[in-house]
C-alpha cells in the first residue's frame, strides 16, 4: 500500500509539474495584444467629439478603451514578465525583483505612448 501511496504521489509531481509555453505562443499572444490596443486606439482617434451628445453613441468608445486598457495591460505585464525572467534574479530578494518589475512596467509604458 505504501508503494502505491508513492507512485501515486510521483504520478501527481510529474502530471502538475510546470511546463513553459513554447515561444511562438508567447509571441502569438503578444502580437494580439498590441493588435488590439492600436484598434481600440485607432477607434477612439476616429470618435468624433460632436456624438458625445448622444449617449447611444457611447457604446463603441467605451468598448474600446476597456478593450484597450485590458490589452495594454496585458502587454505590459507580458513583456515585464519575460524580462525579469530573463534576468533571472536568483536569491536578490523579492522587494528588489518588484522593484524592478515597477520600473520596467513604467518603462514600457512609457515607450508604447511614446509610439503613438
């Protein structure tokens, strides 16, 4: 019984066991991302001032900028993500790899309104 309770138990360390997404996919989902933010960006540039009073006009600029916000959201953590793993901080401590995140977060948003 004992031998069972063990395999059973490295049956379930191997099946929970964390797998990396292949590459393609993390670039796919980042290429959607920014897909979206620059619709919904595209969306809120072709909105003109004058419907605004008209509240059933509403409906398309609201949905873009939460689409966007979301997106651009998304895509910044993404790519803060890959960078502290590519940094790989080991034991430095989680106040300095937060740190970092933050001011890579900053960073990139900064250079995505700056692309606009």
């Amino acid at each position: 019984m004992s031998e069972a309770a063990t395999s059973f138990e490295g049956l379930l360390r191997e099946a929970l066991a964390p797998v990396e997404p292949p590459a393609e996919l993390v670039q796919r989902l980042e290429d959607t991302l920014l897909s979206i933010t620059e619709m919904a960006a595209d969306e809120l540039e072709a909105w003109e001032l004058s419907a605004m009073r008209d509240p059933r006009n509403w409906v398309r600029p609201a949905a873009a900028v939460v689409a966007g916000g979301a997106a651009g959201t998304a895509l910044l953590l993404l790519r803060a993500r890959r960078k502290a793993r590519e940094r790989s901080p080991g034991l430095a401590g989680v106040r300095d790899a937060a740190e970092q995140a933050l001011r890579d977060v900053s960073r990139e948003t900064r250079r995505l309104i700056g692309e606009r």
